[in-house]
C-alpha cells in the first residue's frame, strides 16, 4: 500500500501505528509518561475502531507502553478488546540488527495471520 492509502488497513482489518505520536530522532528523546500516556490513547482507539490486528510499530515502544518487559517481536499475548497485538521491528537506520529483508518477513509474518483470521 502506498502511505496515501493508509485509511484502508481498516477495511483489512489492520491498525498500525506508533505508541508515541511525536517526531524525535530517537526512542530515547520519550519519556516513560509519554509512553504509557500513548499505550492508554492507543488502548481507546483500538477499542473505539476494533481492528483485527493491532501492529506496533517498535518493540521498546510496545514494552514501555503496555508494561511488557518481556515482550518480543511477534504477537503478543495481550489483546486489546477482540484485537489481537503484534509488535513489529522498528524500520529506524539505529534498529541496525534487522535488515530490510528480516523486517520484510515479519511484516509478511502479520499479514499472513491477519489473512488466516
């Protein structure tokens, strides 16, 4: 999909976003109340909007947000309502360790259990 098209993931039944809607060069420029404040406005949206499948864009992120510290890259237990949680790597040129390609397969990871629902 192009960015243009971005208003029908949820017709897929797809939400993806960042937990933190403010611009920074880095995830560290957050602080933990911004974090946290993110993962209760995103809670209402999802549950307002009820997609499938939630993606969160940045496992750090997801961590802080939802208090996870244990979470890792790939669906969560958590659910948010009926939707389910994915967390996704962060395509950041500082997430070094995940190529383009190993990002392209976790994307495709999603979008196939989005479609097996």
């Amino acid at each position: 999909m192009k960015p243009s098209e971005q208003g029908e993931l949820l017709s897929y039944g797809l939400g993806i976003t960042n937990v933190v809607a403010r611009a920074t060069a880095r995830a560290d420029e957050l602080s933990a109340e911004e974090y946290v404040e993110g993962g209760r406005l995103l809670s209402a949206k999802v549950e307002r909007l009820r997609p499938r499948w939630l993606a969160v864009v940045g496992v750090t992120a997801y961590r802080a947000a939802f208090g996870d510290r244990k979470a890792q890259i790939g669906p969560q237990e958590r659910t948010i309502g009926a939707s389910r949680v994915w967390a996704l790597p962060n395509p950041s040129g500082l997430n070094a360790h995940w190529t383009a390609a190993t990002m392209a397969e976790e994307f495709g990871r999603l979008r196939e259990a989005a479609q097996a629902q």
